[in-house]
C-alpha cells in the first residue's frame, strides 16, 4: 500500500468517544458518521477526562504514526472510551470504541484465566505436571508443571522464531516440532524466560480439561461470561465485521502499509487469541473488578509472582507484570503481531486502568506503553511515574551500569553485573538474544537517563531508571539481588 497518512485525516478521525458509568453512555463526535456503532448506548455529555485525554493523545498518536487507536480509560465506576485515527487507509473508516483490534499477547490473560477457572473447578491442579494431561508433549516437557507454564518459569523454547512463518497453516504436531527442536531453555524454575509455548500448552489443556474446544471455552465461559459484547477469539480469514486493517510502517519508502495477512488459526492461538474492542475492554475491567470472571482466590493466584528456585522472585504472574508505583501495585502486559500492538495497565488502588489498542507494529510496543501511562497520568494526576522526580540514587554504580547495559547496542551484556538467573540465559541457548526482548531503547541516545526509585522485593531489590527522549519518556526496572548483581531487567 502506498497511501499515507497525513496530519488532516488522522486528527479529522480523532474523536469518536463513549463515556460509561456503571452501564456504558455514548456521544459521538460526529453523531451523522458514527451513529450506527454509538446507537447502542444512550447519550451523555463528553466529560472532562474524555476531552483531557483527546488533548494528551492525539498528537502523540499522530507523532508516532499510529495508524488507528482504541483507547479506553477506567477510573472507579467510570470510564471513557475513544477511538482515534483510521480503522481502515483506504476506506477511510474511522476507528469508533466498537472497533475490534487483536490484542496479541495481553490476551494470555484471558488463557490464564480459563486455566484458573478450570482449576477451581477441580479439573487439573496447577502443580500437576503438564504430561498428565497432554500426551503428545517431548518427554523434556512432560515434567514441567503447569504453574511453571503460567509463569514462563518452565524452560520450555518458543515455537516462534524467524523460520516459522504465521501466514500459513500448521497443526499441532508442527508448533510443538518447531519448539521441540531446539533445546531446553533451563530447569523449572531456575530463571524467567518469555516462550508463547508454554500458553499454546495452556490451551490445549483447557480443551483436554474441559471437554471443548478453546475458542468454544473461552467465548462462553470467560469473554461473555466477563460481559464483553463484540469482542471474540480471532479468525484473521474470515470476515469480522467491525476489525480494523493491520498495518505496518515502512521507514524507507515513508508509507504504510497492509500487515502480512496472518493464518486463520494462527491468529487465534492461546497465546494472544482476542479481538477486543475498547467499550469492551471497559466492560472486562468492570469484570476483574467485580470477580465476575475470577473469584477473589483465582484472582489472588493470578498475581502471585512467579517463584524461583533460588527464592527470588521475577516481577511477573499468570500473565501479568506485577510491579509497583510509589508503593501502590500496578498490573501490565504489552502484545504485538503483525499490524496490531496493544498495552493493558492496571492501578487498582488508584481504581484507574487502561487499554492501548493499535493497529500498527512499529517500534515494538514502546509507543503504546508511554500513551498508556499518558492516560493514566491523565486520569489520576500524580499517581504514576511519569510525574515522579528523580530518586536519591544511593548507588550511583548501579545507575551507571545499567545505563551501560541498556544503550551497550550490539556489545555483548557485561556477564560480571549479570547474577545466575540471568548468566542462566545469556550462557544457554538464548545467549544474548535473551535479553533483546526484555528492554531495550530503540531509539538510540536518550537525552536523560536518571534512577527513579527503589523497592524491596523479597530478598532482591526492584529499581527504576527512567530514559528520557526528545518524543516520549520509557522507564525500565532491573531486580538486584542482595550481592548487588542483576537478575532482572524489563520495561514498563
């Protein structure tokens, strides 16, 4: 595709929004252009977060070339949800909060959820080896538990990799060949390791549980039993009323472009198999609010950092970053494919979350976590770490080497500041690739780079250092631990 996108177009389809309170109220910007996709809700005036958030968003939407952007804002019982840009280039489509966007990996949320549910019902134990259930895993995976899969604890290698390709068919017995080729990552439990096949895993089990298939599990029990009312498991083939166009940025040409159509079954993968849309995604925070999906057991298991065999933990659960903000615990997961990006954030005790949904991949998902902190900044003014000064760093070396660590480019990683969770991985089969999909700065030098502030976690100490950009701010925690070596690293 060769049209792009100009400053006109994008700020002209810029305004679509629904205010919900408890029930969902809408008023479109234009109510002649946008009545059928609003008809379903009553009208209500456009409050004062939504035109706050218009103002912040827009042109850092704009600024980063995110084609189309759903985006919803929770704040105690109520709720805002706008759409921004175009949901299709060539038809000029604006994107509306009923626009169905894939949500990629921040739909592992959702797999983990089934899993629970399931749990509870007594169908499977979260320590049951998965080889009870599943009998067509590698022997090498039969023995890692179900927990370790939750957490991405298991040692168990992705299926993804530069050689499989997403646009066409495979079965089952091809994903887990395409894993099962390369070698294990760890023993349970050693370190973290991001694989989407310890979820493709999950959701076999919850059709070897539960009797259905997954797509069949997750709409009944878990997407409408949340209350959401067009968001659904993906078929990127078929024809879904209602999804945007997935793009992708051509730097070189200065266009975009149509994202490689992905595979029907691919795109419904339970590693990130959702379109969501953003009234939707207002309605399933509503949902984990309430323990309308979850109960208030299921929901604490779902945010119990993973455990290491070292008794450290990692800052990450049942498919949540688990992490704080001036001592108040945030909740967040970022999801990419081909033409979509999206960001979920949540702060409970400021009663405030948010759901980024793009339909572009460019630059990795940096740009839909700064906008999701944007948000919530603008929701909950002093609440996040964008409004945070710098800390009193009291351990300036630290600060000095993980600035090193961040902006080393394609230098190896300095294996003396690494402790053995970490050395786990750049030693093994991942090397330092291994590390590339925890940060990292893609944007070259930053203009500022300053510690934050600090927590303890366990025995380790969590520290944040913020990198400052001429267009958006990132910040990234590493986990020490108590010989002040580093054991953790990631963005939030």
């Amino acid at each position: 595709m060769s049209e792009s996108i100009n400053r006109r177009s994008f700020l002209r389809a810029a305004g679509t929004a629904v205010a919900a309170t408890g029930v969902g109220a809408a008023l479109p910007f234009d109510a002649g252009a946008h009545a059928a996709s609003t008809a379903r809700a009553a009208m209500s005036p456009t409050s004062t977060l939504a035109a706050s958030l218009r103002e912040r968003i827009a042109p850092l939407a704009e600024r980063h070339r995110l084609v189309g952007l759903g985006l919803a804002v929770a704040r105690g019982a109520e709720g805002e949800a706008l759409g921004f840009g175009l949901a299709s280039v060539p038809f000029d489509v604006p994107v509306t909060p009923d626009t169905l966007f894939h949500v990629a990996s921040v739909g592992k949320h959702f797999t983990a959820a089934a899993v629970l549910q399931l749990a509870g019902h007594g169908r499977l134990r979260l320590a049951d080896p998965i080889g009870r259930h599943l009998k067509d895993v590698p022997d090498a995976w039969a023995a890692r538990s179900i927990a370790s899969l939750l957490h991405h604890t298991s040692g168990i290698p992705d299926y993804e990799g530069d050689d499989f390709d997403d646009t066409k068919p495979h079965t089952r017995a091809e994903v887990i060949a395409a894993a099962a080729a390369k070698p294990m990552l760890f023993d349970e439990g050693r370190t973290w390791s991001y694989s989407n096949m310890n979820y493709m895993l999950l959701g076999w089990l919850v059709e070897a549980t539960s009797g259905l298939t997954f797509t069949e599990y997750l709409t009944n029990n878990v997407l409408r039993r949340g209350g959401l009312v067009d968001s659904r498991v993906d078929a990127a083939e078929e024809l879904v009323r209602g999804r945007a166009e997935p793009y992708t940025w051509h730097a070189s040409s200065g266009t975009f472009r149509h994202a490689s159509r992905m595979d029907n079954a691919y795109s419904g993968y339970p590693d990130g198999p959702v379109l969501l849309t953003a009234a939707d995604s207002l309605r399933w925070e509503r949902a984990l609010a309430s323990h309308t999906v979850l109960d208030a057991d299921q929901w604490r298991t779902m945010l119990e950092p993973a455990r290491l065999s070292s008794g450290l933990s990692a800052p990450y659960a049942c498919a949540w970053f688990v992490e704080s903000v001036r001592g108040r615990a945030i909740h967040s997961h970022t999801g990419g494919l081909p033409g979509f990006t999206a960001f979920y954030l949540r702060m409970p005790e400021s009663g405030v979350a948010v759901m980024v949904l793009t339909n572009v991949r460019i630059f990795g998902s940096r740009v839909q976590r700064y906008l999701g902190w944007v948000a919530a900044e603008a929701a909950a003014p002093g609440s996040t770490m964008l409004s945070l000064p710098p800390g009193r760093d009291d351990r300036p070396d630290l600060t000095l080497a993980a600035r090193e660590m961040l902006l080393r480019g394609d230098r190896p990683a300095n294996r003396d500041a690494l402790a053995p969770e970490l050395l786990t991985i750049v030693e093994g089969p991942l090397g330092d690739r291994g590390l590339t999909n925890r940060p990292i700065a893609l944007a070259g030098e930053p203009t500022r780079f300053e510690f934050v502030e600090q927590r303890r976690f366990g025995p380790a100490t969590l520290r944040r250092y913020r990198l400052i950009y001429p267009d958006l701010v990132e910040h990234v925690v590493f986990g020490y631990t108590p010989a002040g070596k580093i054991y953790w690293i990631f963005p939030d």
